[in-house]
C-alpha cells in the first residue's frame, strides 16, 4: 500500500482517497497500489462498493506527475504507460458498483481515473479535461477510449485533440458525469448511492456490469444469449434463493455475496 492512496471501509462500502499533495498525482508509487487495492476489495466477499475521490477541496486528481517524464526515457514511458493502464483498468473491472466523487479539478489521469468508475459525481465547481496534447503526450490512462464511449466521438475530439475544458455543467449536459452537487457534497452522495446498492444482490450486480461493459464491443445480437446464460448461472448462487424468496416472504434479503 501507499500513504498516498487511502481506503477505509465503512459497512459494505470502501472509501478511497487520493492523498498526495498539492495536486493529488499519480506516481509510479500510487498507480500500483491502487491496482493491489481493488484485487483487495475483488476478493473481500463484504465489499460491494467503492467510492474514490481526492483529498483537500481543489484536487480530485491533477493526473500525472509531469517530472516523471521529463527524462524523456522510453523504458520509463513504458513503465508508467503500463502501471496506469494496469491501475485503471482494474478499477474499471472491479466486480461491485464504483462511484467518482469528483470534488474539484479532474485533469489527465484524474479525468482517467473518474471514467474508470461506474458513475461519476461532480462538485458544481470541478473542471474535467484530458490535456495530454498540450505537452507532446496523450491520456494513456484508458482515456481515449473511455472518453469516446461516455461522450462520443465529437465531444473526445473536443476534449483531447484541441484541449477543450469540461465545466460541471457541460460534463452533465454531455454525459460525462452523471449528476452535479454543490461544493463539498460529492462524497456524501457517492456515499448515499453506494449505499443504495447494498439492496442489490453482489453476484446479480457483478453479473449485470460485465454485461453493461461488454456492449461495448461486438455484435449485440451475439450478446442475447450471453445475457440468458449469466442469468441462469445466478442459479448457481445462494443470493439468488435468498432474493426470490425474500420477495415472496415480504422481508429485506440477507445477501452472502455468494
């Protein structure tokens, strides 16, 4: 683990903060343990949720510290390219509901790291961007993909290719966060909605967001029976008893997360 990176879990929920003044960066100290940390919460059965957000009231994440490329040195290009695609993809593939309490400026890797999650909450003062170019770079962090997904190809373009900033407003208005709060209210509404899941069955979650994420790719048609199979295999889970038959007796499930 990392000072720079802390976790806590509070009920079913784990609470992650970017910790590393001034700005929140990440580093080839931070990145991999955040990859070590969600394989954590992948195989902690009690942790159905995360959410992330940046220490202070300015930062959620700055993104990359520029220093570490200012060498020039492919092997270290290589290196880091490597640890955020590792960092983020993991969280991208965490099994639960991850939630982005965006409570400032999200820039470049931080952008990166709030795409990776399920559901972005913005605070009405953050500003997101994906400023790469500006210094001979581009987002190695997922970027370009997720950011095509979530917007669309125009707005990507935008954002990366002539350097356009994302205020909360436009963020909302084309769809790459979810929803905006006033300054200092991200974390208690990711918090609210994290806790929102613990009505869900895990395994049915886990499922259902391996199916979401994979309509990414390929033909939808194929997809239809994928989607009838995860459904069945559920009947190889004891959550899926205690769900049908917790409705049918008028009482809350007791969800084992297996």
């Amino acid at each position: 683990m990392s000072e720079k990176l802390k976790c806590k879990i509070e009920g079913h929920t784990a609470f992650i903060t970017i910790d590393n003044p001034p700005a929140n960066t990440w580093d080839a100290e931070n990145l991999p343990a955040l990859r070590d940390l969600i394989g954590e919460l992948n195989a902690n059965d009690e942790v159905y949720s995360l959410v992330i957000t940046g220490a202070g009231e300015k930062f959620f994440s700055a993104g990359a510290d520029l220093k570490m490329f200012a060498s020039g040195d492919k092997k270290i290009a290589r290196d880091l390219a490597d640890k955020f695609g590792e960092a983020f993809e993991a969280l991208s593939n965490f099994r639960g509901v991850s939630i982005a309490a965006v409570n400032g400026f999200a820039m470049g890797g931080g952008l990166e790291c709030a795409m990776a999650c399920d559901i972005r909450i913005a605070e009405e003062q953050a500003v997101m961007a994906l400023p790469e170019a500006t210094v001979g770079l581009l987002p190695s962090g997922l970027g370009t993909q997720h950011l095509s997904w979530l917007v669309g190809e125009g707005w990507a373009k935008r954002m990366i290719l002539c350097g356009e900033r994302a205020d909360a407003p436009t963020a909302l208005r084309i769809g790459l966060v979810e929803e905006v709060v006033g300054k200092g209210e991200s974390h208690a509404r990711a918090a609210a909605l994290a806790k929102m899941v613990e009505n869900q069955s895990p395994k049915s979650v886990a499922a259902c967001k391996g199916l979401i994420q994979a309509a990414r790719a390929g033909s939808i048609t194929d997809a239809y029976s994928v989607e009838r199979d995860a459904f069945v295999d559920l009947f190889d889970t004891e959550d899926q008893a205690e769900g049908v038959n917790a409705f049918l007796e008028k009482r809350k499930p007791v969800w084992k997360n297996r």
